[in-house]
C-alpha cells in the first residue's frame, strides 16, 4: 500500500523500471494520492492488478482503507497456465472480462495486465 502526494522528489528508478519490479515482484499495488491526483501511483496500481484512490483531504483517509479492505477482502483468485514457454524475461499480457450473472450488482475486474515469463 502507497500513500503519496504524488511528488516525485528523488527517485532511484524511472517508471518503467517501477513497473518492471512490481511485475517480478507478483504484488499488487493499492495506492493513495493524498491532496493531488498522482498519475504515477494510478499507473503503478492499474499494472499490478490493484486499485489508486485519491483522497482530497485526511478526514476521507479512513473511508478510503475501508474501501480497499471491501475489495482485498472480496478477491477471487483464477490461475492461468500458458500453454507454449515463452522467452525467459519476455512479458506476456492479457486480459480478462468478467460477466456478472444477471440480478446481481455491479463489478469491478482487475487484474495484472502482464506477467513475465518464467526462466526454464
């Protein structure tokens, strides 16, 4: 979990090389901009399969942690098993679409958007 003013004031990694650790890390980022929307911390969630909210001002903080336990609290995990072996380090992407059942309330899918793939 990510609590930021979105401010990038000294980094060690570029975005990309962000994104590429979090992929190989298998984690899922769920992230508060405080004050200011950061494009960076939605950008880091939306890869992983997590969630970003931005919250305005401290007194929504707590309402936003009640929403992120809701979702991690209600995750169904699906297992994906390519059939051919890719390029060891190569990224494979995907997408998954959900149908709820009719008469049920609405939901909201997230996944990786990529994995990277195994060394033999």
């Amino acid at each position: 979990m990510i609590f930021s003013d979105g401010g990038d004031n000294n980094s060690r990694y570029s975005e990309s090389e962000l994104i590429s650790i979090l992929r190989e890390a298998d984690v899922q980022v769920y992230a508060v901009s405080l004050f200011e929307k950061a494009a960076v911390t939605g950008a880091d969630a939306e890869e992983t399969g997590g969630r970003a909210l931005w919250v305005k001002k401290l007194d929504d903080l707590p309402e936003a942690c009640r929403r992120f336990d809701r979702q991690i609290r209600s995750e169904y995990l699906i297992g994906y098993s390519p059939g051919a072996h890719r390029t060891m380090g190569s990224i494979i992407g995907f997408e998954c679409l959900v149908q709820p059942p009719a008469g049920t309330e609405r939901l909201r899918a997230s996944w990786r958007r990529g994995y990277t793939a195994p060394g033999e």
